[in-house]
C-alpha cells in the first residue's frame, strides 16, 4: 500500500496552480478542442489563477492573468481577454522588482494579442513591438526562446 502524503494548505494550493496550469496548457496546444473542452480550459485558468493568488506573491498572479488574457484571446472573446491583459500589466508594473525579465515582454505580449482579436491592428502592432524589444533584453536563452515561440506562435487575427 503507498504511503498517504500529507501537504500544508499552502502546498497544496501551490501543488493545485500548478497542476490547472498544465491542464490549461495541454488545452491551448491540442489543435482541435471541442467546445466541452474550451470551457474546461477556461475553468483550468481560472482555477489555476485563484490557486496562486492563495498561493501568495504578486509574481503568480500576474502570470495567472497573463494566462486567462491569452485563454480568452484563443477564444476570441476580445474584451475579456483586454482585461486580463491590463490587469496582468498593472500588477508587473506594480511589482517590477519582483518580476522576472520574460514578465514585460510576455506581459506585452498579452496586450498585443488581445488588441488584435479586438481588431485594433495598430494598437496589436505597438505592443508586439513592445513585446519585441522587452523579449530581446531576456538574458537566459531558454526564456528568450520559449518568448519568441509564444509570441510567432498563434493566431494574430491577420495583425502580422
């Protein structure tokens, strides 16, 4: 019989973030989800989002909004995906020492993609511009690619 585990209640939340994170992940990249699975994906951001702002740190909850930004800009729901962008740029501005590099250019990147899926071509190409110059100063390799990867990947609603 294997050993039962115990965790703290802040384990746990931790441990629950990060598994609905995966969960949402494993939804954004399947290539043909059906509409059953759109709604679980958007139920994995949202739960992974409750599970690190309990989790504690700024820094989570900024990339959990980050997460549901580009959740709703897959979806094409525009406005929704508009808000979780700022919301994800006014806590990196908020928190700047607490964030890694890769925050601002995916922070950017959110922005960017959500003006696009609400049409606004001019406004997308700021941002990803923006987006452009914050990935450029990312220092470590493997985030500086999985940056660029994100934001080469996905629809851009014909803005490039």
């Amino acid at each position: 019989m294997a050993e039962e585990k115990t965790y703290t209640l802040s384990q746990a939340q931790l441990h629950f973030a990060m598994d609905f994170n995966r969960k949402t992940w494993e939804l954004l990249e399947k290539k043909d989800r059906t509409p059953d699975e759109d709604q679980r994906m958007l139920d994995y951001a949202h739960a992974s989002l409750a599970h690190w702002r309990t989790a504690g740190a700024e820094v989570r909850h900024q990339r959990g909004q980050w997460l549901l930004a580009r959740v709703y800009a897959v979806l094409g729901e525009g406005a929704r995906a508009l808000k979780h962008a700022r919301l994800c740029y006014e806590l990196l501005d908020g928190h700047k020492a607490d964030m890694e590099d890769f925050d601002f250019a995916f922070a950017y990147e959110a922005i960017a993609r959500a003006y696009a899926v609400n049409g606004d071509k001019a406004e997308a190409k700021r941002f990803i511009q923006m987006a452009q110059k914050a990935g450029e100063v990312i220092k470590e390799k493997e985030d500086k690619d999985i940056f660029f990867d994100e934001l080469k990947g996905g629809d851009w609603n014909g803005v490039i």
